[in-house]
C-alpha cells in the first residue's frame, strides 16, 4: 500500500510540473510583432517565464531567446554565439585575465542596458561565470563549483 501511495505521488508530481512547464501558444500579436523583429527565424518555440513571453528560436545558426512584455514590446535577447564572435575589446579583456581559458558557453545578452556578453570559463581546474560590457569591463566574476 505504502508503495502504490509514493508511486502515485511521484506521478502526481511528474504530472503537475510538466504541466506548469507546458508551453503555451502567446497571443496573436506577440506572435506578429515577432515576426517583424525576427523574420528569418526557425524552428520557434514559445512559452511563458516570469511574466514574460519567451521564443526560443534558430536564427542565422544560432540559438536565440527573446523575450517580450505583456505590451508585446521586445525587452530583451540572448544568442548563443562563439568565442571568436564577440567584440575584440571584450576578447582581448578575457584573454588578459583568464590566458589560458576554454569556454564552454559564450552568450550575447542585448536589452535596456546595452549589450553584454555572459562566459562560462574554465581555467585549469577553476571555473567561472563571467559577464562583461561591450567595452570589456568585467561586471561579474562568479567562481563556480564543478
């Protein structure tokens, strides 16, 4: 009996979070705004994440995420991108302060405040999340646990 119980509430558990985490169609005009600020985009996946809508999409080879306000404003974008992508202020800034890095992700991030790029480093045997202006100023070193 104790079994069927805790195998039920696993279900009921798996049940609700996949349901929390249901993607959502956005309204319409989300849906055409969109389309106007993104028109080459693929494979478009939306949902819904802190009070925003959010599209997850491929654009010129690239992982993308936009995300609009309840006024279907864009407010903000993050994109995957490579190492040798980013600006050579904030290439030469990274090479300077970690000379012997590998990058397992380099994101863009582009809203209100301008352009920055987040990193996730690893030096030898350290890792890091890094984030850094455009003009190659460090804003956050953060070292992270393996």
């Amino acid at each position: 009996m104790k079994k069927i119980f805790l195998s039920l509430s696993l279900i009921m558990t798996v049940a609700t979070a996949s349901f929390a985490n249901d993607a959502r169609d956005p309204d319409p005009e989300v849906k055409e705004v969109f389309k106007k600020e993104f028109p080459g985009a693929q494979s478009v996946v939306w949902s819904e994440q802190d009070g925003f809508y959010k599209a997850t999409f491929i654009l010129a080879n690239h992982r993308t995420i936009a995300y609009f306000d309840r006024y279907y404003e864009l407010v903000g974008c993050v994109r995957d991108i490579f190492y040798d992508q980013l600006p050579i202020t904030v290439m030469k800034a990274i090479d300077k302060k970690f000379p012997t890095a590998s990058f397992s992700e380099v994101r863009e991030i582009t809203n209100d405040d301008g352009t920055s790029y987040l990193l996730k480093i690893e030096e030898g045997s350290k890792k890091y999340k890094v984030k850094v202006t455009s003009e190659g100023s460090f804003t956050e070193i953060t070292k992270v646990n393996k």
